[in-house]
C-alpha cells in the first residue's frame, strides 16, 4: 500500500474510541451507521483474482440503473447482468487496437467504465446465467493465467514484421472464449428471446443518456477530454468541472433516486480492507508516542483516540495526479448516504471483494475521501445539477 502525499494546511477530526482495526499503525474508528437514503442495488458481488473491478462496478451502476428505469420493486426481479460479457467484448477489442498500433497500448485486465459503456453501446447486455466468465474449473474468477497466455499472444503478433495471417484474430477470440465462455446471439429471459441489443433496449439501457465527470485542472473546466490514465486505453471522453460541482452532482444524484459509478484511488491509508474510506492525515492522527495511543499518558488509563483528516483542494487532487500518488486503482458503485453516530456524512459504496470486511461488501467513505481520491464519475445526464447542464450544454 503506497502512501499517499497530504497536502491540505487544514484538518477535521473524528473524535472515535479505539477499535481492533488498524491502518498504517493508526487506530480506526469503531463506528456505527444509519441510512439516511439509499437507492436500489443487487446482490455483492466478488471479483475475487480478476482485474475487472471497471466492469463489476459499471455493471452493478447499469443494474440500479434497470431497476429505477423499470420501476422494478420486487427484488426477485432485480436483473443480474454478466459482468464478463462486457470483459470478453472489450478484450478481445482491445487486442485487435494492439495490433493496429504495433504493441503500442497498454494491455491488462484493467480499464475503466467507458469502456462498458462503448461495449453496451454497440454489443448489448446478457444476463449473468448466460455467460458467468467461470469456463475454466473455478467458482470465482481465477485469471492470472488467462491475462498471462492472451498478453503473451498479442505481443507475439505485434512482432511479426511480416503481413499477419488471417488466423490470428480467429485463434485470440477462440482462447477468450475458451476461458471465459461465448457470448450468446440469443436467449431467453421470462419466456421471451432476445439477442444483447434487444434486451439492452428491454432493459431501458440507452448509453448515451450517461456522462462521465472528472476534475483536473490540466485541461480548461467544462470541456471534454480524454482522462490520462493507461487504462483508458478507448480514450473515452469525460466532461471537466471543479471538484465542489462534481461532488454537488453525488449528493443530487444519491438525493433524486440515481447511482453513481466511481473510480477511485484507493491506495490511501485511510480506504481500509475492513469497510472503511476515511481521508487519514497520517502524521496528524499519529502524534504522541505509541504507548500514549495504546495505554495512555497515565498508567491504566487508555488514551483517547482522534482520527484526523486532511482537507482536499482543488490544487492538491492535481499535484497528486501529476505525481502520480492519486491512480485509477478501483471501480465502485456509490448508492447511498448514511450518518455515523456523530451524525457524521458518509457515502455508501458497493465493492465487489465479496461478502467482505465488517460491513460485509459495503463501504462507508467520508466527504473528505470522495473528494481527494475520485478520478472520475459515471452518471445518468438527468442527474446532473440544472446549473451543471446548462454550463455543459447538455439537455
């Protein structure tokens, strides 16, 4: 876990008694929620030895997305559609942009939530019991071989100086399906067929109704630009707005019934495997000796325990990308808002690591960590701010 460089000349505190967890030798906050709104989500999901957090959690925001254009209420009738759909689709894309550029892309698992939605756009959706991803004797995704053997392949290609055969796209789709499954032409959902297109449309799903936000300030506010990260290996276009109106359009979404699709860097101290995201000024937090914090200025006496966090700016989330200490580590899916005991603010968020971690796959982030680690947002246009829309031009 890499630390994270904390830039802000203000803090805020979390007044907290000590707890069991731990993160880079702090004490974290024994805390307990109350939702405050949450909208509709599906079953967690685990994407367990798979680089394909972008497609989980993208997936998982369409599935929500389902339920609300729908108006689906019975939970039994919640869509589950395959995540690994989209990654095959988008794999075997990618290989063929590999070649065409002679090796010059990158080429993983990773990529981004675009990339789904380029996938939707022209391919469609399938329901997960058509095409689970587990072809090749594992019950969760188990894929170090698979990226190992298909990056391998394409490298081999790229070599070739010479005119390349007629096989070779043949040969990379066939080892994709071989791992992961092939894709249907058609199926049957509720004793109606359909093909992807058509069940996307069923579905309600219009890819073009969705915008994608970032904030950086390398590029001119509210102009479009392609997020320089390597697994934005489509260059898909994200709209640029000053940090505070990009977290306005959160809390308007979350406050009207919508989802969020989240990238996010979640290499920060504070983001811990236990179900916690909270922006930890480290050297703050960490004052005073090790025996104070563990037993106490006075013998028997334990000490109280205070987390603090560093307050993000609009120029420390750009020295962070331009240092390289804020990447595009995770995809998420934030549904909701809840309060600490406090009455404290925080983000609820859906991973996909399993039934994990005390809260058992859902993740409470502060504001101070949404603000500082987001790399970018995917949202239905309706949800974004009436003041947002018109600066954007998007009606």
């Amino acid at each position: 876990m890499k630390r994270i460089l904390l830039l802000a000349a203000s803090v805020a505190c979390l007044a907290l008694s000590a707890s069991a967890q731990r993160s880079n030798g702090v004490v974290m906050p024994e805390l307990t929620f109350t939702t405050v709104k949450a909208a509709p989500v599906t079953s967690i999901k685990n994407q367990a030895s798979s680089g394909t957090c972008w497609s989980f959690s993208a997936i998982s925001f369409l599935e929500s997305e389902a339920i609300r254009l729908c108006n689906i209420t019975d939970e039994s009738k919640y869509p589950d559609f395959s995540e690994f759909f989209v990654v095959s689709t988008s794999y075997k894309e990618r290989a063929e942009k590999y070649i065409r550029l002679d090796g010059k892309l990158g080429f993983s698992a990773g990529s981004g939530a675009g990339d789904v939605f380029e996938v939707v756009r022209d391919h469609g959706i399938v329901p997960n019991v058509e095409m689970t991803g587990m072809n090749y004797g594992s019950p969760l995704p188990q894929q170090a071989e698979m990226d190992a053997v298909l990056l391998s392949y394409v490298q081999a290609v790229s070599r070739n100086t010479r005119t390349l055969s007629t096989a070779w796209k043949r040969g990379f789709d066939a080892v994709v399906d071989e791992y992961l499954g092939k894709a249907p032409e058609t199926f049957v959902v509720d004793g109606k067929t359909y093909t992807p297109a058509t069940y996307r449309d069923a579905m309600k799903i219009n890819p073009d109704d969705y915008v994608e936000l970032t904030s950086f300030t390398h590029h001119p506010f509210y102009t479009w630009f392609a997020l320089e990260v390597c697994d934005n290996w489509r260059g898909s276009q994200s709209y640029n707005v000053p940090i505070d109106e990009l977290m306005a359009v959160v809390d308007n979404a979350l406050d009207n019934g919508y989802t969020v699709c989240w990238g996010a860097d979640v290499s920060h101290d504070g983001f811990t495997r236990d179900g916690l995201g909270i922006l930890i000024d480290v050297k703050a937090t960490a004052a005073g000796s090790d025996q104070e914090h563990w037993v106490g200025k006075e013998e028997g006496k334990p000490a109280p325990v205070v987390v603090v966090e560093s307050v993000p700016t609009q120029e420390s989330r750009q020295l962070e990308f331009d240092n390289k200490t804020m990447t595009d580590d995770h995809g998420m899916h934030i549904y909701g808002i809840a309060t600490d005991q406090d009455g404290k603010k925080y983000y609820m968020v859906k991973n996909s690591w399993g039934e994990t971690g005390k809260y058992k796959g859902i993740w409470y982030v502060t504001e101070a960590f949404l603000k500082a680690q987001t790399l970018d947002i995917t949202v239905h246009k309706s949800a974004l701010t009436k003041d947002l829309k018109k600066k954007l031009g998007i009606k």
